[in-house]
C-alpha cells in the first residue's frame, strides 16, 4: 500500500561531516508500524505472518578497513563489525544512515554528534541491518521480530548470495486449521466483513481515516476514500472472508485484507496473495493484535491452497526483497508549503518556486486519450509485455485490466483511477500510463483540511520493448508522457504527484522536477526466498538511471 511521506529538504539531507547525524531527513512512519501496537511491527501485505525475530550475536571484532562507503564497509565486515565501526567516519556514517533512517530517531536523541556517533558505532550488525536501537520507537519492534523468526522469511543472518530460490515451507490444505485462533481477550472476537454492505464499509472507511499511516511528525494520515477502498479491496477474484476484523462490543477494532494476485518473481509464476490494509486502533496498541491478525490472514488464504504472498512496509523487517524510495512532485507547490509537506529551499522565494513548478496546460502527445473499454486488449498484451523486462512484477488478466485502469465507480462520479492510451495512425496500441487519486488529511494546518495526492501507477511503452534495449530512445519517450501525466494530474486538481523508484521512473524522475521523500517503502514475499532485486536506487539512496530497477509491482 502507499506509504505517506513528504518531500526532504535538498539542502538539508546530505550535510557535511560535521553535521552527519541531523543533515538525513526523518523517515516517515511505516503504515504497517504505525497500524500496527507499540510492541509489534505489522506490514502491508502477505497471507502470512508479519514479523520477525533477529537475536542479538555477541560482538566480535574484525579486520575489514573502511572503503568509500559506509554500505561497502558493513557489507565486508559481516558479522565481525566492531573494529570496522570504530574506522567509519562522518561521511560514512551518514551515507549509511541515510540507507537506514529507521536508525535516526535513537541517534538524534544524543546530547551531541560525537556522542550519536559513538553510539552508532557500538551498535552490533543486527541492530543496524534491521534499523533497531538501544532506545526510542524502534525498542517497540522487537517483539515484531521475534515474530518474524518464526515465519517462513529469510531472515539476516541468511547471505544473499547463498540463496536457492524458491517456496521455503511446503504445506497441505487439509493440515490447515479450519476454525480461527482463539482471542485471548474476552470482549474481543474475529468477524468477517460484507464490504457490499454500506455499514460495514463504513467501519472499514472509519478505522483506516482514524488508526492507519501517518508521517512520523503526525502532520498528514493517508485518507481513503469508499470507491478506493473498493476498487483495491474487491478486485477480480476477491473474497469476502479474506476481509478480517476484530471487534471488541460493537466497535470495529482492527483489520486486515488480502486479495488474490499472480506474482512473478524473474522466472517463476506464483497464484499469491496480497496482504494490505493491517490496522489496529490506537488505544489497542500493546496488545498483540498484529501477530494474531497475520496469522489469520494466512490462514484463510491457506485454506485456499495460496502459500505465498507479497507486503511491502516502511521498516526494515526480515527480509526486503527490495527497496525503493518515494518521489514527490510538487503540482500546487504553494499548498504544499503552506502545510509543510514541500520546503523552502535555502535562500528560495515562493514566486520562484511556483515558476519553478508551473506546467504547460495542454498535453503535446499526438494520439494520447482516455483509455476506453475498446482498449482494454491493447493494454493487457502491451503492459503485460513490457512487465516482462523486471524481476518482480504482476501478471494480468484482461479483467484484471479492465477493474484496475477503467475506474469501476466512475459511473457513481467516485473516479479513483486515471488511465491513458497512445493510439498510432494504425489503430495500435503504442503507450499507455496510469495514476490513482489518494488524499493524506492534513492534521496540523487551519488553512487546509486535506492534499489531493496523484500516485504514478502502471505504464508501458512499445519505446522500452526492443532488444537491446535502446535507453536513449526509451527516456526521451517516457519524459514526453509523465510530462503528460502531470499536466493532466493538475487539470484534475491534484497537489502533488508521487512516484517511487521501481521501473523505469529513474529515467524520467529528475527531469520532471521531482524531488525524493522521507520515505522508502520496502518490498517483501512470504514463503519464497529471493535474491536482492534492484530498488532503483543506489548505495548511497540516490537515483541510479545506470542501474535500473527490477521491481515492477505497484502497490496501493
């Protein structure tokens, strides 16, 4: 699901040395932390169980010099890092903090620099490899990682390298329980929701907009509207006791969702599962709701002879797949200062910005339309094709195609998705691009109650479909359409445009304008191990239009 995150002052986030630990901006709050209880992690998606337990290793010292690097020092001192902390310096330091922001909030609590460094320094390779600390918000998650230990994940102590991909737990239907755990509290008892009726969705509307993802300053919460909600909750092949709740008296105190999805991971087709929307209510938190609910979630996807699955979250859990970064593009740059999502750069005047951001206001893309009903094959055999060039993406179906780009509620006036083709003189489907609308309420300004967020969905082009591929021509071509895109995004009244590292968006992310957020948003599969796949970004969390990303997977 989407995570909430703002955009990173330029001038702030890489600082020189000696102001290493509060130049790297905070992250944002992990919707799955944040939905989750004070002693639990939760994630975003996976028929499984979220959370993972890493024991703590006694220190041993090693030899490894420090290279360039912060991640290239670590990555060779495995294990052994004591001695190889000791040599990082500042610039290290803060290069690798800015791959770990979950690190930060512990860090920065430290009466100065020298002492965050020290404390860095003494931190162990699990502490650092999962983001946990000595103190701070992140103590919370051990028992989320105790959890995990117990899953079918690959955990850290695993090396990359030494992976034999494939499931890691073989299972049968019939040695699946068939009734729920029992819940340990009284009041409390499992029901299933009828999102078809309007009560119950309701519900569903009323603890996500209350208890779900905000950023780490609570200045914006993720707003999901109804024809959202059904639109990623009831696609094809949805099933209703896939959609789990916990209700204490009447009250709705918790839930969780999957749907159904084809994943491929580089060769290997999957019938999975998506995992989404794990949220408990605040005044819940504590009470171990999360590990319950995931273990449910499983189960009930189990029972349907599905054994994998895919999640994404916003803090390092064992053990991502991939990672990407969030991008933001400012479309009413003015809002978004006013409520404290875009900042002011050093030295900067709004006048000057809002040039900076101003947009033509017709599209210069010959044959681009709204995508129609007639369309629908062109777009599933080109997005279908072009998927094909990562290592984790989708598989469509035609009425998959047809439910996620041609809006289901737009006949009720609830639009959520906007789809557009490029139709050649010959009828052909030549280019297509997607983006879906989700508001954040904005909690901290009298100004403005909510921003109108465009999240860049799918695309494909015919332009990165030959081989070799012809990078020069495929950029060239996919700037002249999120150009588009974001002229159209702003006719329709959005604020901002975001988009993550996958894809092929490095290509196109800096000539747009768009700037990197506070967030990353971490990629995980349940019961199947992976190598690394390419995030899109490089060591040091930056673009790298050299290495392109290898996720293809778009989550909402």
């Amino acid at each position: 699901m989407a995570q909430e995150s703002k955009q990173v002052d330029p001038t702030k986030e890489l600082g020189g040395a000696g102001d290493a630990l509060g130049s790297v901006a905070k992250p944002a709050t992990d919707p799955a932390h944040e939905s989750g209880s004070e002693d639990e992690t939760a994630t975003q998606g996976a028929p499984g169980s979220p959370d993972g337990g890493v024991k703590k290793k006694k220190k041993n010292k090693g030899k490894g010099k420090a290279k360039d690097s912060a991640e290239q020092e670590i990555s060779k001192a495995t294990d052994k890092t004591a001695d190889a902390l000791s040599k990082l310096s500042p610039k290290q330091i803060q290069e690798f903090l800015s791959l770990n922001p979950a690190l930060l909030n512990h860090l920065q609590q430290s009466s100065s620099v020298d002492d965050a460094m020290e404390a860095f320094k003494k931190l162990n390779i699990q502490e650092i490899m999962t983001g946990l600390a000595t103190s701070g918000k992140n103590v919370k998650d051990m028992g989320a990682y105790k959890f995990w230990a117990t899953q079918p994940v690959p955990q850290f102590n695993e090396k990359p390298e030494e992976f034999q991909e494939g499931p890691l737990r073989i299972q049968k239907v019939e040695d699946i329980a068939t009734e729920p755990e029992k819940l340990a509290l009284e009041k409390f008892r499992w029901v299933v929701l009828d999102l078809n009726n309007e009560d119950e969705m309701t519900e569903v509307e009323k603890i996500l907009n209350g208890h779900y993802v905000e950023d780490d300053e609570a200045m914006f919460r993720l707003k999901y509207s109804r024809s959202i909600l059904k639109w990623s909750l009831m696609s094809p092949g949805w099933k209703k006791q896939w959609h789990i709740g916990i209700r204490s008296g009447n009250t709705l105190c918790a839930f969780i969702s999957a749907i159904p999805v084809e994943i491929r991971v580089r060769d290997k087709v999957m019938h999975s599962s998506e995992v989404n929307f794990l949220c408990i209510h605040k005044k819940l938190r504590g009470k171990r709701l999360a590990p319950v609910l995931i273990k449910e979630i499983t189960r009930v996807v189990n029972l349907e002879g599905i054994w994998q699955a895919i999640y994404t979250g916003g803090v390092v859990l064992p053990r991502p797949v991939s990672t990407c970064r969030y991008y933001h593009r400012a479309l009413d740059w003015l809002k978004l200062y006013e409520v404290g999502f875009s900042p002011m750069p050093s030295g900067g005047k709004v006048q000057t910005q809002v040039r900076k951001y101003k947009l033509p206001d017709n599209t210069a893309t010959p044959g681009l339309r709204p995508m129609e009903a007639k369309d629908v094959g062109g777009v599933d055999n080109l997005l279908n094709r072009y998927l094909k060039r990562y290592d984790l993406a989708p598989v469509f179906n035609r009425e998959e195609v047809e439910h996620w780009f041609l809006n289901p509620n737009e006949k009720s006036g609830e639009k959520c998705v906007w789809s557009y083709v490029v139709e050649g003189d010959d009828g052909k489907i030549t280019d297509f691009f997607s983006f879906f609308c989700l508001e954040s309420s904005v909690i901290q300004s009298a100004k403005h109650s909510s921003i109108r967020a465009g999240y860049l969905f799918y695309y494909a082009t015919e332009a990165g479909l030959t081989t070799p591929v012809e990078k020069p021509v495929l950029k060239k071509r996919l700037n002249e359409l999120m150009g588009d895109a974001l002229i159209l995004a702003k006719r329709y009244k959005f604020d901002v445009f975001n988009a993550l590292s996958l894809m092929d968006n490095a290509l196109f992310l800096e000539q747009q304008k768009f700037g990197p957020g506070d967030g990353q948003l971490h990629y995980y599969l349940f019961n199947y191990k992976a190598k690394p796949i390419a995030g899109g970004v490089d060591a040091r969390n930056q673009l790298d239009e050299d290495k392109l990303s290898g996720v293809g997977f778009v989550n909402i």
